[in-house]
C-alpha cells in the first residue's frame, strides 16, 4: 500500500496538469474499482474545474467549481499517466518500472488544456469517490483522522496525549490513522529506528522528550522519502511512472541481519513479524 509520501508524490505530479483545469471529458471504462464508482461519475465531473489538489492522509482531495469534491485513493497498485502535447511522463528507465498495461486503464480524464490523465489500476484495489461540499470538514473518513505528520499540529505533547494510559505496542498506535494520518509500516518503522525507540515499547510509557524525537524522527523520515520520490517496493510508481529511490536509504526496513548504522552500534537488523507485517529493527539500540 503507498504510504504518505507516495500520494504527495503523486500531487505533486499531478498538480500541474489538473489544479485550476477544467475537465473536458471523463471516461470511466467500468463502473467499479475497489467498489462502484459514484452514479454518473463522468458526467457529473465533465465540465468541472479543479479548484486544486490536495492530500489527506493517503488520499488525494479535489474540490470542484460544482461544489462537490473528488476524492482519489490509489490502492495498492493505482497509478496515473500524463500526457500532453508530445510529452508521456512515464518514462522508462525506473527501478522495477512497470509498463502500463492498457486493459488496466479504467479511468481517463482530459482536460481543456489537452493534458491526458490516465489511471491504471490491474488489483483495482483504489476507488473514487465524489462528495457534496468540503470533504475535509464532513467525510467521515477524514474526522476521524489524527492530525498531518507534516503539519504543525503534530508534535510530541500530541502523542504524549495521544498515548497516555496505552498499553500497546508504539508501532501498533503510530500506524493508527485516529492518532497520525498517512503513515503505514516502512516509514514506521524507520521513524522508530531514527528515534532509538523500540517498536514494541508500551506507548503509554515512553517520555514526552523520547516522543519529542520521535515526532522530529517522524517528519524527517517523510521529508527525505517525499525529495526521493517514495520508496514504491513493487509496482507503485509515481505521476510520471518514476519509481521513488528512498528504498536505497532504508536504515533497517528489508535490511534484516545487516549490521545497524547507527554510529557505534554493533547490532544486527532483526525482522519480527506482528499481525502480518514485517517489523524490522534494532534490538541494541532500540529501547
């Protein structure tokens, strides 16, 4: 599944072709990804103008000149071409790139610019949705998401609250979207890593200046993978199909039995898995 920096990745390469374009023509090539697609979910987007792009946690928000707001979630395989003029920004030569297959292309958009925005997706895991008014203050996804990790309201006191009387594992409530929004397991547990915190240590129980670091940990993580282009491990790329470079910078996610770069520290990348997902990290220094 993208994670955070993944979906800003794909705004960013998206924002120039669609913020402030009108939609000259939507094609929707079936009427279901992960679920149906709204009722009359072309036409009621042709005509439109993106107002902008923005992210919520994993999804991608666009508010419309007609009031309602399109709201874009990639799956695990979702992925947009652009084209315009002469130029398709899905060029070739990208780790593990894949082709775009066209029996995956279900949705087009055109906008009166001439840009061409398709969106592949062969799991057909993402969806589409469009809401009446403001998504951010009355999707109830969106209320009941913890604060950005880039935003000013995430902090160490946020996570002091957060977690106080908790018992549970501090990965477990870091990957909890009602405590901090768009983060999942490989920037977790890098976040942990950079910190010196123990994914299995009670949350409840960590110090406000080991949550101060934390938090720090957290948006110097994202920041890094976000200039990288995302880590994208198997087949997610980016808007021009570029695959992120930040796997190259893991510190200890896939790196099990590496000795751990931490200065000094002379432990080993350990691999634990919990609830289905790998958890890598440092016994030595992670406390």
């Amino acid at each position: 599944m993208p994670e955070l920096p993944e979906v800003e990745t794909v705004r960013r390469g998206l924002e120039p072709c669609l913020a402030g374009a009108r939609l000259a023509r939507v094609e929707a090539r079936r009427p279901d990804l992960r679920f149906p697609l709204p009722h009359k979910f072309a036409a009621r987007l042709t005509g439109a103008r993106i107002e902008r792009l923005d992210r919520r946690g994993k999804y991608l928000v666009a508010p419309l000149s007609t009031g309602e707001t399109l709201i874009m979630h990639l799956g695990m395989t979702g992925r947009f071409q652009v084209e315009g003029g002469e130029v398709r920004r899905r060029p070739g030569a990208f780790v593990q790139a894949a082709a775009a297959d066209a029996r995956h292309a279900h949705l087009v958009f055109e906008t009166d610019a001439g840009a061409l925005i398709t969106y592949f997706d062969p799991r057909r895991f993402g969806f589409m949705d469009l809401v009446s008014g403001d998504a951010q203050v009355t999707y109830p996804t969106f209320l009941a998401m913890g604060p950005e990790p880039l935003g000013n309201q995430f902090h160490g006191p946020h996570l002091l609250e957060a977690f106080e009387g908790r018992r549970q594992a501090v990965k477990t409530l870091l990957l909890d979207q009602t405590i901090v929004a768009g983060l999942g397991n490989i920037y977790v547990c890098e976040a942990l890593h950079r910190a010196r915190i123990a994914p299995s240590a009670p949350a409840g129980h960590i110090a406000l200046i080991r949550l101060e670091r934390l938090a720090s940990a957290v948006r110097g993580v994202l920041d890094a993978a976000i200039e990288a282009g995302g880590s994208s491990l198997r087949d997610y790329a980016d808007a021009s199909g570029a695959m992120g470079y930040f796997q190259h910078e893991f510190r200890v996610y896939g790196r099990e039995g590496e000795g751990c770069p931490t200065p000094g520290c002379k432990g080993r990348v350990r691999r634990e898995v919990h609830s289905g997902r790998s958890t890598f990290f440092c016994a030595t220094c992670q406390r």
